[in-house]
C-alpha cells in the first residue's frame, strides 16, 4: 500500500503517468496497474482519465492528503531507527530562497559531518513555495524569513540578519560615501526582484517607508541577474549581503549600505510544527544550534565583505 501511495504522489507532482513512472524509476504500465490496484482497494476512483492524465477526482485529492502524511510519517520512522548504533539515514530535503543560498553551504557542510549517512537534497524555492510544500510534507526543511510575512505552524532556527545594499556602478556623485538612503536609490534606473519574491515586498516596503513608489525597468527573478544586469548598465540594484558575500563588486561598481530605513530581517531554518518531527529536520536545527552558526554564518559573512571594502 505504502508504494502505492508514492505512485500516486509521484502522478500528482507530474500530472502525466509517463513522467511519473521515470520518477519512480518504473515502466509506465507499472505505475498504471498500480494506480488501478489501489482503486480497487479503496473502492474509489482516485484519478479521472481521458487519453491522458487529467486531475485527481475528489477523493483522489482526499487519499493524497492521507498519502502525504503517512510516507512523511514513514520516512521520519525510517530516518529515527537505524541498525547501525541510531545513525540517522534517509534524505533531507531542504530549500532555501534565493537570497540565502550563499549562506546555506556551511550549513549543509555542518550537517553532513554530523550525518553522513544522509542525502540532502537542496533546492532553490519562493518563501511562499516553502511554505506550501513543508505543509504537504514535500519538504523536509527551509531557509527562509523569519520575521517579514512569517510562516505559520513551523518550529524555527535563526541563522543570521539580512541586510541590504545599492550595486550601482562608481561614479564621482558616490566618491567617499559609506551609505547610500532608500530615497536616493528610487531616483536610479533599477533592476529589482519580481513581485512574487518576498525580498521584493521587502525592497517595496523600504522604499514606501521612505515616501517613494518605484518602477523598476527591469524585473528578474534571478539574484545572480542583479548583480549582472548593475555591472551591465544603466541598471541599479538593492542586493543581499550574502550575495555581496559571494559576488563581490570588483572595479567597476560600489555597495553602499541603505539607510533611512536602516532594515535587517531575520534568516533561518524551519521545519514543520509537528508530532513527531521528521528526523532530519530536527537533526538539521539541532546541527545549526550546536555548531552556533547563528553566530558564525554572520561572521564569515562580515569577514566576506570586509575584504571587498565593504560595510555593514
């Protein structure tokens, strides 16, 4: 039944029986056969077909719900017992946003020393996507904001602050500067964020909070893309100070610290707020707790823009 239940979520996420079945590394006819099978044993239909896979029928969308409990339940099981002295084994599936992804290597790193036994999985996604996806248990764990539209029914870990900065290239109008306002950035060319990003509301809401409404020319849903649509030209952006951390300005642009407002938000792990926990998010959280990288993440990260002549 448990193999059944991953067919038929594998045929969720792909809404096609051919791509479903690669996912599950199995023949077509297979993963068909044993869709059928577990409709015969609930005594429901559970998918509507026409030539083609067209939508779970409503009590489908019932039977995934409980499928997506009990394999989250199970693989938490499998990942809390383990012949070999408790070793803990499985996946970890985590996703991070965008802005945090240069952040989330010494994470990782830390928890793979701790667990090596454990395959982590790590995937770019939206705070929102995050969100949705540990509440339909297709994700073990996330980097995400904490405290800017913050996510509900998730037990959390603090990892480090964000704060922002213009990328824009040098010129005589910043010569000696340190810092740069909110107000004189919505004056620039700007390349920002799309709107589905929350470090775009975040952008948004510190330029309203500075009396400005802004227009950006260009709209990306890359980070990497701020950076080279600024060194490109005539663009600005409002950067991350991890991606800063990562890619720094070189000759041609400069990163000025915004202020007046002077924000900083809250990056850290969640996991969903459950009983029991999946194992390896909290073996995740328990990682970044003793190896105090609340505290170290933001050290390397200032030691990172120290060597660039940056600020903080």
């Amino acid at each position: 039944m448990l193999r059944k239940l991953y067919y038929l979520l594998a045929l969720s996420r792909e809404r096609h029986f051919g791509r479903a079945a690669q996912k599950c590394h199995i023949s077509q006819p297979t993963l068909s056969n044993a869709i059928r099978q577990l409709e015969q044993d609930l005594g429901a239909p559970l998918v509507e077909r026409g030539q083609r896979f067209v939508a779970l029928t409503p009590e489908g969308e019932r039977v995934l719900e409980f499928a997506r409990r009990a394999t989250a339940d199970f693989e938490a099981l499998t990942g809390a017992i383990d012949p070999r002295a408790g070793a803990l084994t499985g996946r970890l599936r985590l996703a991070a946003i965008p802005t945090a992804l240069p952040t989330v290597a010494p994470l990782v790193a830390a928890f793979a020393r701790r667990h090596p036994n454990v395959r982590v999985i790590l995937t770019s996604s939206s705070s929102q996507a995050i969100e949705r996806d540990l509440d339909r248990f297709d994700l073990d764990a996330g980097v995400t904001y904490l405290d800017n539209e913050p996510l509900s029914g998730v037990a959390m870990q603090p990892l480090y602050s964000e704060r922002y900065y213009l990328l824009t290239q040098r010129g005589p109008e910043w010569e000696g500067r340190t810092e740069a306002t909110w107000t004189e950035a919505a004056a620039l060319p700007l390349c920002l964020l799309t709107p589905d990003m929350q470090n775009r509301h975040i952008v948004d809401q510190a330029f309203r909070m500075a009396g400005k409404e802004v227009a950006p020319q260009v709209e990306t849903n890359s980070i990497v893309n701020l950076f080279t649509m600024a060194r490109q030209g005539p663009w600005s952006s409002i950067v991350p100070g991890p991606l800063l951390a990562l890619l720094p300005p070189g000759e041609a642009l400069i990163a000025l610290p915004l202020v007046m407002p002077d924000l900083a938000y809250v990056v850290g792990i969640v996991y969903a707020d459950r009983s029991p926990p999946a194992a390896v998010a909290k073996a995740l959280a328990q990682v970044a707790a003793q190896e105090k990288l609340g505290e170290k993440i933001p050290a390397l990260m200032r030691e990172a823009l120290a060597r660039h002549g940056i600020g903080d």
